[in-house]
C-alpha cells in the first residue's frame, strides 16, 4: 500500500484539538468473508499509538518526526484476522504540550487497510466517521510531566477500565462516532511518508534479584507540600514569589526544615531566616535541611522563590515531630487553606543577578499572612495526584531486619507468586528489584489484588542509601495503578530507562499477590554483528559496556539517555552512530537521523542541534559542524552515495552561513545559538577557538563530500577555507610564550579542548604537538579540563592520529575502568555519576578499540577499500568482527615468542591494506601463507600481493582478493 493515495481521512473526537495528556481509545468492526490472504496497512497517530487487532497487540509508533514529515507504519494483519467479525481498535495518546522528541501538532488518529480473502470482494478499512471513539477516563489527565523532557508519569486506574473493548462483540452503542477533521495533507501533516527503519524490538525481561523490602510509613498530605508556582501564576520568569503557613503546635519542639526548589530560596520560621542562598539545579525534597525550634502554639513561616526559566517548584515539610497542624489561617479544625502564595513581585536580572530576590516585598516587611499584598493569590491545596514521584521518595520505608520463608532475603531472585500483606503487618509495603543493569522499555506488573489497591512505581538507575529515590534531579519518575478486583497486567503507555524499581502497595485491604514485575525491553533491534576481544579483560568489559550503552540508546533515533531526555542531540548521535558502525553494523537510524537535522535547517542555512522536539528551536552550532562531519563518516561507512547527493545542497547552505559568521580576522566570531563543546568552563565568546576547531573538520568533510558528487571547484574551496582557517587560527590563537592555543583572542584562559581539537584537524603542526600534549595533560593543572567522557572522544582520537596511542590506552584504562570499578553497567554521562547513568556518547572506547587495537578502518565509501593496522600496545592478542555492508571482516592477532601472526578475511568487492608491525622484529621477514612476500628489507613477488611497501614503524601489502589471509612474521 505504500505508494497508493490515501482513502482514510484523519479522525479525532469532539473537544478540543490539543487536550493535555489525553487518551483516546477508537474501534472500528469489520466482515470478512473467507480466509484472508493478504491484509496490509498503514497506521499513524500524534501522539502516540498502540494498534490492536481482535484483541491482539500489532504495533506502536509512529516513529518521531516533524510534522511536516510525519512518518507513518505499515503492518500485515493476515496472522491476526479471520473469517466473520473482526474488530481494529487502537489507544492514542496525544499528549498536547510538546516534549523533547515531540513536535506539538494537534490530536488524530489515521488508518488504511486493504484485505483480499479467498471469498467475496476486497473491504478496505478506512478511518471516517463511521469509526466509534471514547476517551479514556482509565488515565488521569493531571498527572505531571516526568520532567521538561519527557511526557507524563501515567496514573492509571484499573477500576475504570473498559474490559473487552477490543473484541468483537464489545457493545459500542454508546461510543459516540469520529469526528473527521481533514483529509490527507491537512495541517499540521502537510506530507506523510513511511517509516524508513525497522519497528523496535520488544521483549520481557524479569529482575535479576530482590535488593530489599519492607514496611511503609507514608508521609502524609498534611506532613509535606509541594506548591508549583507557575501554574498559578504569571509570568514565571525573572520573577520571584512568596509562599506563607502557620504551624501548630501543642509544645516547644525541635524539627528539621527539609526543602528544595530550583533557583534562589529564603525560609524565615518566626521571623529568623534560617535558609538564605540563591543556587541553579533542579528542584527535588529535601535539598535543604535546618534545624529549627518551633515555640508552642503557633508559629509563622514565610518562604522566598526566586525563577529565571523554566519550572518553579517549591518543596517543605517539616522532620521530627507528629500531630503539626498547617494552616494560612490560624484554623485548628479543619483548615481548607494550608498555604497562601503571595506574588509575582519583578525579579530582575542584572548579569548574574536577581534584584528582586534582594528586595524586601511586602510579605518580607510584615509578616501578618491574612493581609491584603499587591499580587495577592489566595490558597493551595496539596493535591496528591501532583506527585506519585514526591511521595514515594517522602516515604518512609523500614526494612525488615528477619525475613522468614518463603519471602526471599535480600539480593536473590524473587520467587513467585510473592504475598505481598504478609511483611505489611496491615499497612503499607514496599519492594525493590535490580534489574541486573539498566534496561529501557515499558514496566509490566501482573498483580492479585482487592478493588482500590495502590501500586506505585518507582524507578531509578541507582539506589541511595540501599533504596530507590524516583524523584532525582528532577525527574519525577513514577508511575501509579490502582487495582480493580482480582487478577490483572498493568503495562506502561511509555518508555522508562532505569536499572532498580521499586513497588509500594498503599490501601491494601486483603490480600496481595505479585505474579510477575519486569520490563516490556525496547531498543532498536540490533544484531550482535560486531565483535571485539583481547588479552586484556578490563578492556574487553569496556567494549562490552559501550556497546551496551549505545544500545540502550537507540530506539526511533539515537537519543542522549534512555533515562531522563530521550533526546536525538547531534553531538551524541555522532559517537554513538560511530560505536554502532563497529557494534551493530545498521545505517538506517544514523540516515533517518541525518535527513531530520537537515529538515530542520532553517532558510539561512543554520541547522538544529536537537530534532525532532522541544518547546523551543535548539541552535548548537558545534552541533551543525559535527553534522557535516558524521555525514560523511555515515557515508565512509556504508557506502550509500545516494544520502550524500540528497542532503549535498543543505551542506552548502549550512557551510555558507558559517562563511557568513566569519570576522576580520577570518575566524567565526560571536555565533548565535547555544555555544556548547563539553561540560566544562571553557571560553564562548568572540572568535570561540573550539567552534573554529569544528569548523576546520566540517570544511574537510565538505571538501571530501564535494569528491562524491562530483564538485571538483567545491572540494578545492572548502579545502582552500579549511587551510586558511589553520592559518589564522594558528596567527591569532597560539601563544608563545604558553606553547598552547588559548580559548579566545585575548583570553587568558587555555582548555585542554581547543588544543585536542588544534592537534586533531591538523591546525597545530607536529613540531607543536608534542608540547601541547605534554602542556595539557602532564602539566594541566591551570588548564580546563575535559569535563565528559564526550569530549575524551575528541582526545583519544587526537592522540591515536598524533601516534601517542599508550598514552590514549591509559586514558581509557583509567578514566572508563574507574567508572567500571565503582559498579558501572553502562557508561555514564560524566566521569563522575552526577546525572546520567546510560549516555550514549560516552562509549567512544568501543569505537577506538576496534579501530586502534583490532585496527580495522574504511579507508573508501562502504569498505570498498579498508585498512587493517593492529595496535599491539602491550597486549598479546585481540580479535574480533568488523560488519559492513559489504559481508563481515573477520581480524585477529596474536604475538608470541617473537612471531607476530595477523589473519584478516577480506569480503567479495574489497581491497585491504594490512599492516604488519616492525617493531622487535630488526629486519623481518613476512610470510602469507607460508610463502615469503617481505624479507631483506623489500617485497618479494606474490599472486595475492597486489603491492608492498614499509614506513618507519609498519610494512603494508594491499590485497585484493576475497578470502582469507594469514601473515606471519
């Protein structure tokens, strides 16, 4: 059906277009007479869609994309239809507010089926109006967002399930029919086009083990509070508001203030501040701790929030003595209102600072809560639905000390089914499985339960203090599900990324039974194609490892993390498209990913960052440059030509708005956008060294993709640009007197990354090289340093191309092993776990690994010309695969007692150049095969030779036969 016109008309509910996190369940009945023998068709949705026939789970999508290029999925539903009444029903989630892989476009629902049988006339489904659809009240649309990235935490109760509308004989009469709202073309999907990659693998997984469990005490809704101040008011940005309480109680106690928000806080308890600082994170409970005395009887407390951007949380409760009352009003019985938020009052910003959180606004001066402020808003309630996440980290969870049998003790597997009411003793309980290491996927529970049971879900990729902690840089991950009576599957609509989970059961009020807890695992579906292994285990657990990571992030595109963003960032697509090349061999998601930075590309030339997604446009033009450059390693790689000459044009346009950002000085000078090279403090402003760095490859990748289509004028340019570059970069940024380039012109300030970057693009010549090496690595201690394993893949590769591979060896020995010594399973965002625990573009290693120590590399466009030049180090061996799209390159290579032995199969259509090691060898003499091909310092006539030739520390044959190869020297 793919290339026929469509039929279907895009269908929605009554309502509005955008509903906020909203669920839409559609069905349509159809006859079929006979068996059917061919059924094909196409299905899109915005949000997000899962597909069902007669009850029977087909697919979910659509892929991300732009609107304007949404793509749609194709399905054989022959396996799932037969003869009589059949029933396609699907859930759509549109989520109304745009997230960091989600375009905002507007609610629908889209479908077109043609089936043939061996009876009757073809039917083609269509959607239209005939269609019956309801809104899902089973999904509580006000629950929050996960965090600014992601889409919500899901609250879903059982009990408003609708049971069996997914079969056939489901009454619908009461549905109400489809409204129709455009034809094919409609905005905002002026164009569809089909899903170019493969639809995403999915498979159960189960916990490796129990890590603990345990009774519950809840902190209930009047022992904490959290007031988000920009949903009641406007606007949250450069402002700053006041949120005030009184606190009783019936005797003077000492309490710990516990408190968190994002930017600047001050706390007065009865006048005293006791918390005054202004700080930039992410807001979570209990970032702030004091130790307070409340005086018997009532006690005033007044809190100050100060916002730049974004969200505006505020978190208080207060640790250590119980029957507190919290009431705006001084009410004992029954206080409706238990806080007042006062504000906005104007918060300017001059350069770093907040004027207005240094003024003293009128709740400041007098601290009388009930009187009349200017900005004035009135109550807040603490509403429980706001925060699943809050709760269960609030909690407080008591582990037992003696489990008896049959409850599993601590780090073993769980055994099933398990009681959960046995260990609550009436209450509340909690469980928390290990996954073994981070998976990526959609949680499933199968539980037995009474009417009304709550399970929450909560999620993390590490354990604090033994224990699961959902809500963690603000990321509120957790979700809910309420019991209906008896035995029941809860699945997640969306995809969680973490390693431990933990289960609270709240209102338990009989028995409850756990049948089963694992995960949906959902990653792109990757073949094992590649392989590496050597003498050295560390380094084969590192390989390992970042083939892992990048695994767990690829799934419609390459994202950033499976955990808090699940973003396509170009600078991380870059490393982890480079690690899959040597780990999975796929091209198709690095093309989707290519084609959708192109598509973003704005009409003077600039490209996005970050696609599809977010609130705003992502300009990052370190990013930009870093996108000519994977195109045409994409192209090195897989050999498709074609991707070249479609995105050559948008090259063009890209590197002409460069040429526009050039100053006097003929360097890029104060560029717009998000100027990011790495997490760390280095010099963005006026001829940013690091951005012309990227400038400098970007040229020579321009220049080498001009070669392919053919524009001998355009090669010789961007050549001629990138030298000129060198030339200037070189006269305006090197310092004499340091033996380094500095960050800037006249700055002061020398980061290791614009030198990595100098000696990697060949700006610093060899005879700098050395110095600088020494400059920032041995003697660096004034120097910025590399602050992610993102920017040490620049520098491995600097130093594997400047020959200095022991010291790139020891780098990611100790930098990658420490992470491995602490317990990482995946890679992590920083050296230090700071953020994320699974980050794709941390897994250069595996990349390097394979390219420097099995030595395998595309030397012409999809391996029809490779080289192959092991990196002995001091390793005695390694082996390992090399897929490509031309057959798999088998390589190993061992030494031993003074014979070195290289065996490599060359695949049909390709030419290899093999290098084979001198060094403690004098003079060697190569055998292949057992005939001499090299002795006496030069080559000796062989069929399979095609030529032979030696530099300083290498000899070279270049072999061209496919079949395989065994030197021995």
């Amino acid at each position: 059906m793919e290339h026929r016109e469509w039929n279907a008309r895009w269908i929605w509910c009554d309502g509005p277009p955008c509903p906020r996190n909203f669920y839409l369940a559609l069905r349509k009945e159809i006859k079929v007479s006979g068996s059917v023998t061919e059924a094909k068709c196409r299905c899109v949705a915005d949000s997000r869609y899962k597909l069902f026939v007669n009850g029977r789970f087909i697919g979910r999508g659509p892929a991300r994309s732009d609107p304007r290029r949404q793509s749609y999925d194709q399905y054989d539903l022959k396996p799932f239809l037969h003869p009589g009444r059949n029933v396609v029903a699907a859930v759509v989630h549109h989520y109304g507010e745009p997230t960091f892989s989600y375009v905002l476009g507007r609610g629908g629902f889209l479908f077109e089926a043609g089936i043939k049988s061996d009876q009757g006339k073809p039917v083609e489904v269509a959607s239209d109006r005939y269609w019956k659809v309801k809104p899902l009240e089973s999904w509580d649309s006000r629950s929050p967002r996960i965090d600014i990235q992601l889409g919500f935490t899901e609250v879903y109760d059982g009990r408003r399930e609708l049971q069996g509308w997914m079969e056939p004989d489901f009454d619908d009469g009461a549905w109400a029919h489809a409204t129709v709202i455009g034809k094919v073309g409609m905005e905002p999907w002026p164009a569809l086009v089909p899903r170019d990659i493969p639809a995403l693998r999915e498979e159960m997984r189960a916990p490796a083990a129990v890590v603990d469990m345990g009774k519950c005490s809840p902190v209930f809704d009047d022992e904490a509070f959290h007031i988000d101040f920009g949903r009641r008011m406007t606007p949250n940005r450069d402002a700053v508001a006041y949120a005030a309480t009184y606190v009783y109680s019936e005797k003077r106690a000492d309490v710990v203030l516990l408190a968190g928000s994002e930017d600047g806080i001050k706390i007065w308890v009865n006048g005293d501040k006791v918390v005054d600082h202004h700080i930039h994170r992410r807001s979570a409970p209990d970032q702030e701790q004091a130790e307070v005395t409340l005086e018997a009887g009532w006690n005033g407390i007044l809190v100050k929030v100060d916002q730049s951007v974004g969200e505006w949380d505020f978190y208080f409760r207060l640790e250590g003595e119980k029957d507190l009352i919290y009431s705006a009003e001084k009410t004992l019985d029954g206080a409706e209102c238990r806080w007042r938020i006062i504000g906005p009052f104007d918060n300017e910003m001059i350069g770093d600072e907040c004027i207005g959180f240094e003024t003293p606004y009128p709740p400041e001066q007098e601290m009388d809560f009930n009187g009349v402020y200017e900005g004035k808003v009135g109550a807040v309630r603490w509403r429980p639905y706001d925060g699943v996440a809050e709760r269960m980290t609030w909690d407080r969870l008591i582990c037992l000390q003696e489990i008896h049998s049959p409850l599993p003790t601590p780090h073993s597997p769980m055994p099933l089914p398990l009681r959960v009411d046995e260990w609550s003793e009436g209450g509340d309980a909690y469980l928390v499985v290990d996954f073994g290491q981070e998976v990526v996927g959609f949680p499933r529970i199968e539980v037995e339960a009474p009417a009304g049971t709550i399970v929450d879900m909560g999620y993390s990729e590490l354990l604090e203090d033994g224990l699961v902690r959902p809500y963690r840089n603000k990321v509120r991950y957790a979700d809910r599900y309420i019991t209906r009576a008896g035995r029941q599957v809860f699945e997640t609509f969306g995809m969680r990324g973490f390693r431990y989970m933990m289960l609270t059961f709240r209102g338990m009020k009989g028995p409850v039974w756990v049948h089963d807890v694992g995960v949906n695992f959902s990653t792109y579906p990757v073949a094992h194609r590649g392989a590496f292994e050597c003498s050295d285990e560390r380094l084969n657990k590192i390989w390992d490892v970042g083939r892992t990571t990048v695994q767990l992030c690829m799934h419609d595109a390459y994202e950033d993390c499976p955990w808090r963003e699940q973003a396509q960032w170009w600078g991380d697509a870059r490393v982890e498209a480079l690690v899959n090349y040597y780990a999975f061999g796929d091209a198709k998601l690095m093309a989707r990913g290519l084609r959708q930075i192109a598509q973003s590309q704005r009409a003077d030339g600039l490209t996005q960052g970050m696609v599809p997604g977010g609130d705003r446009e992502w300009w990052v033009p370190s990013f930009s440059l870093i996108w000519v450059i994977s195109l045409w390693e994409y192209v090195l790689y897989t050999g498709d030509e074609n991707l070249v000459h479609e995105l050559y044009p948008n090259v063009q346009r890209l590197l002409s708005w460069f040429d526009r950002q050039t100053g006097d000085r003929g360097l890029l000078e104060e560029a717009p956008g998000w100027i990011f090279t790495d997490w760390a403090d280095i010099d963005s402003a006026g001829e940013i060294a690091a951005l012309n760095g990227f400038y400098v490859g970007a040229l020579e990748a321009a220049s080498e993709l001009s070669r392919i289509v053919r524009n001998e004028a355009s090669a010789a340019r961007y050549k001629g640009r990138a030298n000129a570059v060198r030339t200037d970069f070189t006269l305006y940024l090197w310092s004499e007197e340091k033996g380094v380039y500095t960050d800037g012109i006249g700055s002061d300030r020398v980061s290791q990354h614009v030198n990595v970057l100098a000696a990697l693009y060949d700006i610093a010549g060899k005879e700098k090289r050395d110095g600088i090496f020494r400059a920032i690595f041995e003697d660096g201690s004034e120097v910025v340093q590399i602050g992610s394993p993102y920017f040490m893949f620049y520098a491995l590769d600097a130093l594997y191309r400047s020959r200095r591979s022991d010291q790139a060896m020891a780098i990611i020995r100790k930098r990658w092993g420490e992470m491995l010594d602490a317990g990482a399973t995946t890679w992590w965002e920083q050296f230090n776990p700071k953020n994320s625990w699974c980050h794709g573009w941390s897994a250069g290693p595996t990349y390097f690994l394979s390219t420097e120590v099995l030595g395998v590399k595309p030397r012409a466009p999809g391996f029809r010309r490779f080289e192959v030049k092991p990196g002995i180090g001091d390793l005695q061996w390694a082996q390992g695969v090399m897929p490509t799209v031309r057959g798999d390159i088998p390589v190993s290579w061992k030494r031993d007692e003074g014979t070195f032995h290289l065996k490599v199969t060359v695949p049909k259509g390709c030419k290899a150049e093999v290098a084979i090691p001198k060094a403690n060898f004098g003079h060697p003499r190569i055998l292949l095969g057992g005939k001499a091909v090299w002795e006496n310092g030069r080559a000796v006539p062989h069929e399979m030779i095609r030529r032979a030739w030696e530099d300083d520390e290498l000899v070279w044959f270049e072999i061209g036969w496919a079949r395989k190869y065994w030197f021995k020297c």
